[in-house]
C-alpha cells in the first residue's frame, strides 16, 4: 500500500466542495492539483496541510493528466499559474 494508507479505513475519497456541485469533478480535480502546488510553493514541501489537495487531486484525477501535468511543469510548458 501507498506510504499515505495505512489500512483499508484511511481510502477515502474527496469530501462535498459547494465550489463544485455538479457530477462532473473536472475542474475540482484541477484546481486541487492547483491548489497543492501552489501550497507548497508558499508553504514549502514539508508542510503538512498542503497534503489535503494532494490526497484530493489524487482521487479524481485519472493517472495519465497527473503525469501529463507533472511533465508540463518539469519541462516549463504548464498552462495553469502556480
């Protein structure tokens, strides 16, 4: 299991955000991935609460956008302010 879960009672997913009502969590997931590396750009990395976004953005993004957008940000070509 991922360093994060601990057992089979710590897998949840996000929680209601009245930012994104409808069924489509698109934007949530991309705001939260946002949202996570914006934190830990004013936070720095080991600041704790930033992993909030992290454990959402990593429950409604699909794998491939995560990586997508993880070389984006690597290589300079991210399209979203961080």
């Amino acid at each position: 299991m991922p360093e994060m879960i601990k057992s089979p009672a710590d897998i949840k997913t996000a929680p209601f955000d009245p930012r994104f009502p409808n069924q489509n969590q698109t934007r949530h997931c991309y705001q939260s991935y946002l949202d996570f590396h914006r934190c830990q750009k004013v936070r720095g990395e080991n600041y704790e609460p930033c992993n909030y976004f992290k454990r959402v953005y990593r429950s409604l993004c699909p794998n491939e956008w995560v990586d997508k957008w993880d070389n984006q940000r690597a290589e300079g070509t991210f399209p979203g302010r961080i």
